[in-house]
C-alpha cells in the first residue's frame, strides 16, 4: 500500500530521516518538571512524584505521526471521521498485522472504536448480556473489572498461578534471604476456569495477551486450551491485544490466527495507542472474525464508529504504515529499561515478590513478603512514587503494585532508588 495514496492532499512520505527520530540522549535529559509541563495525567495527577502508575510512555511522537497530524491541522480536516478514513485505517492495520505478526486478515472486518473499552462495552452488551457472566483472569486490568458491572454483567474472578521452582533447585539458584526466588513464571489454573465456564450464566472469558499488568505472553498451548474450553461450554472470548508489539522474545500470536475455532469465538480489540503513545487521539480497532459479530456490529454497533476521532485515525495510519523503525528503536529503549528493573529485583529489591514480565511495559511487584499492606500508598507518601494499587486489579492484588516502566531511564534509576530507600529506612530490605 503507497503512503502518498493514504490521504490525498496530505504528502506522509516526505524526505526521509536520517534516523527513525526516536532519539534516547534527548529522553534521557527529560526532568520531572519537564514531563509535568507536557501536560499529560501520568505526570501532573500527583504533583512532585514519579508518574508510575499510568500505562503510557514518555518518549514523544514518531515524527510521521507528528508530520500527519500538522499537515491534518493545516487542511482543517478535524471533521467527524469519513468512511474513507475509516478504510484507510483498516488497510493499514491489516497491513501491520500481516508484516508484523503474520495474520493476513480482511481489511473490510476491521473496524473503529474511540478506545479498547468501547469495543469492550460492545462485546458486554452484545454477545454477554445484561445477566450473565465473563470470566477474568487476575490480577487483570482494572476497567476490566468494573465495566462489565456497568452492564449488568457480573464479574468472575480466577486467580493466574504463580509458577514455583522445587525448593531444592530454588535454593541452590540464589541464597535463602532473596525473598521469594522460587517465583519463575505465571500459568493459568486451568481446572478454576473450568469450573467458571461451567457455571450456567457464564458467556464470555476475558483474554488479554500479554497481560496487563503481569506481563505474560501467553503460549498457543495456553490459548488452544483455552479455546478448547470455550468451545465445551458455548463461551466467547474477549481477546485484548493492545500490548501486542511489546514481545520481548518472538512474536506476538494473535488468538484469532489459530484455526478457524478461534477465529469464530474471538472478538480482537487492538490499538497503536500503546506502541506510539497516542491514547489522546482516541482511536482503536476491532477485528471481527466471525460473521455474525460483523453483522451485530454493523447493525448496532456502529454509533462507536462516530466516536473515533478522525486524528486519531490520521495518526494511527501514520503510525501503522510510516512508524516501523521508531517502533523498533523504542522497543530497544523499552527493553533496556527492563533489564535494569530486573536488576534491581534480583538485586537491592529481591525479598519483593517479582517475575520478570516478558511482554508489556508493566511489571507486577509483590510487597506482602515485607509485611506492606498497601505499598501504593506507602511509597506515594515514603517514596513520592505513583503506583497503581494491585486491590484494584482484583482481589489477588491485595500488597502488589502495578508499575509503568516506560520512562527516562535516568527517572526510573531515580524511581527504584527512591523506593528502596524508602524500605532501608524502616529496615525491611
């Protein structure tokens, strides 16, 4: 697909850059005040402390997307989103799935939303019904919680499985004050989910690959079972796949890709809001595999349509079709700031609870082995730190935090300090 064809009138293929623009020495120099003067939520909530909480990125614009949405501004084109937009947008996500994930999927069943969670209520209101039930995986993302409740759907809860080494292989691989080193992955339980699929009102499963916030990639065994399930129990599945370009190892598999079972129970929810930092543009994508869902949402669902903004589907088709190599350099920079949590995790702060997330810009962190009930209030007050509190992302978070890591790295060097100076000064590390 030609970029000079994607919006006439508007050139997205100017001179090239000498580099994808993603420049870390101009990250690295960013201060507190300067990412508070940007003027985003993540920084100017709690005023004085390191945004943690808020999963978005501080690292700018890829300049295609910077250059779209100027020439955008320039042609006054800011009008309610155009079915000619719309089709832009399609082709060009289709376009990322196939180069980058290998899913050669219809451009005419992809279709736009303001955000994942507007797909969500869709999915909610038109394949679970006001009444019955989904299931979801904890620690889970916190709208995913409450929303369905807004519709009259109830929530059921199954914990994830916190993998654990033999004690002896666990001992004889790090020293016996390391806090919790027997912690080397997540897996589903599989025999609670069955046991939640089998209850009569339950309709929909809520699949997030990777997961916010545990950062685990699911395997195609993993997916494949549970598809298996769905299929014995008439249960559809929620697959949110917004995370999807933060696959450290691999590739991202996006569920539908299986076979054509799941294809036919998945709805995909997906966004570059994420991997381009444009979650103020409002504009999202929902690919429908399967038929029925692409009719109901033709019929009743396409007011969400109107929703989306028209920069935002600029910016994305910019971001799709333009933003390749920033994307790569980013994830490099994003991966470095992994490895240093890891770091410290197996360093200064190994008695906290950790499993090394390996997708995902967000790590899940486990203070109950130190005695902190709330630790997001502790080290907001101790560590002038904001940090999701895990009792939001269900009842398993009781003691954990969220963290956003997708920051200068000098910043979150400056994050960890701070925190575990927070804990040496009330002797719990």
């Amino acid at each position: 697909m030609s970029t000079a064809t994607i919006l006439p009138g508007i050139d997205l293929s100017r001179t090239p850059r000498p580099s994808s623009g993603f420049d870390p020495e101009v990250i690295d120099r960013q201060s507190i005040a300067d990412l508070q003067a940007v003027g985003s939520d993540k920084w100017t909530r709690y005023p004085g402390c390191i945004g943690a909480f808020i999963a978005e990125m501080d690292f700018g614009l890829a300049p295609a997307i910077q250059r779209a949405i100027h020439d955008a501004t320039d042609r006054c084109a800011l009008g309610y989103i155009p079915d000619p937009w719309k089709r832009r947008l399609a082709e060009a996500c289709a376009l990322w799935q196939r180069e980058r994930y290998g899913w050669d999927v219809d451009p005419s069943r992809i279709r736009v939303a303001p955000d994942i969670l507007e797909i969500l209520e869709v999915f909610l209101r038109e394949v679970v019904g006001r009444g019955h039930a989904i299931v979801v995986p904890t620690p889970a993302y916190m709208p995913f919680l409450s929303v369905p409740r807004l519709y009259g759907v109830n929530v059921i809860e199954v914990p994830m499985l916190r993998r654990v080494q033999s004690v002896q292989s666990a001992q004889s691989a790090e020293s016996s004050d390391s806090g919790n080193p027997a912690a080397t992955g997540w897996d589903f339980d599989f025999e609670a989910i069955e046991r939640a699929f089998a209850e009569p009102s339950t309709r929909g499963f809520m699949l997030c690959n990777p997961h916010n916030p545990i950062g685990k990639v699911l395997t195609e065994g993993e997916m494949l079972r549970i598809s298996e399930l769905a299929a014995r129990y008439d249960v559809r599945i929620f697959s949110d796949e917004i995370h999807a370009p933060f696959v450290y190892r691999g590739r991202h598999v996006p569920f539908a890709t299986l076979n054509e079972l799941t294809a036919r129970q998945s709805m995909t929810a997906t966004s570059a809001s994420k991997s381009f930092n444009i979650p103020g543009t409002k504009c999202a994508q929902v690919i429908l595999t399967n038929p029925d869902d692409y009719e109901m949402w033709m019929d009743r669902a396409e007011w969400s349509e109107h929703q989306t903004a028209t920069i935002g589907a600029i910016a994305t088709t910019a971001a799709y079709t333009e933003g390749g190599d920033w994307y790569e350099d980013m994830l490099r920079y994003v991966r470095g700031n992994e490895r240093l949590l890891d770091s410290w995790m197996r360093g200064e702060l190994r008695k906290v609870g950790y499993v090394e997330p390996q997708g995902s810009y967000i790590a899940w962190l486990d203070f109950s082995p130190l005695g902190i009930e709330h630790p997001a209030d502790y080290f907001y007050k101790k560590a002038h730190v904001a940090l999701t509190d895990g009792r939001e992302c269900g009842r398993v978070g009781a003691g954990c935090v969220r963290m956003n890591f997708a920051m200068p790295r000098p910043l979150l060097e400056e994050c960890l300090t701070r925190m575990a100076a927070a804990l040496k000064a009330d002797g719990l590390i």
